[in-house]
C-alpha cells in the first residue's frame, strides 16, 4: 500500500528518495483510477525495496498535475534521481507494470 507522507516540496520527496518513484495522478471520482489502486498494491508489496509508491489526487494538487502534463487518469509518471524516466497513462496489470518497472531499478 502506498504510504501517506507529508512533504513541504513535491521537488524535495523526488530529490530525497534513494528509491525509484512511481508517482500515481490519480482523482477519486475516476474509476479506472480505482482500479490501479489495487494493482498498485500488488507493485508495491513485489518491489516496495526498490521503488516507493506516491499517490497525488488531482483534485487536491492541480498545479502538480499541470506541471506534470497529465490529461488523462489515471496517469503514472516514474523518477528516477528526481528526474522523469517514464510515463504511463491508463489502466495496466501488474505484471506489465512489473516488466515496465524493471529496467530502471
């Protein structure tokens, strides 16, 4: 399950993890979106050593998600050292997610 952290910069929890972050755009009213939360579950409790699981709700945090381009929920975006290293929009099974994950960890 992703871990509910609080954070003074988005820029300072991308800059202090040693972690690959999978950042979930996500909105509550979006069912695709409530879909993923399950399988990001599953992600999580396979590669929680690895990668660190954040979830940011659209609706609470528009200009994050106008800074990060997303026009479609749900939206994954992955950093690596603070920098994007990936994108992902829509709905993917775990495994998939998995084998996308892997070559950046």
């Amino acid at each position: 399950m992703a871990t509910k952290k609080q954070f003074s910069s988005f820029q300072e929890l991308l800059s202090s993890s040693q972690k690959l972050i999978l950042v979930d755009f996500y909105a509550t009213w979006c069912g695709p979106c409530q879909m993923m939360a399950s399988i990001l579950d599953q992600v999580n409790t396979r590669m929680s050593d690895r990668v660190q699981v954040v979830k940011v709700d659209t609706d609470n945090y528009p200009d994050l998600a106008t800074n990060y381009q997303v026009h479609a929920l749900p939206t994954l975006v992955l950093f690596k050292n603070g920098q994007q290293v990936d994108r992902i929009e829509g709905v993917l099974p775990a495994e998939q997610l998995i084998q996308r994950l892997a070559p950046f960890v």
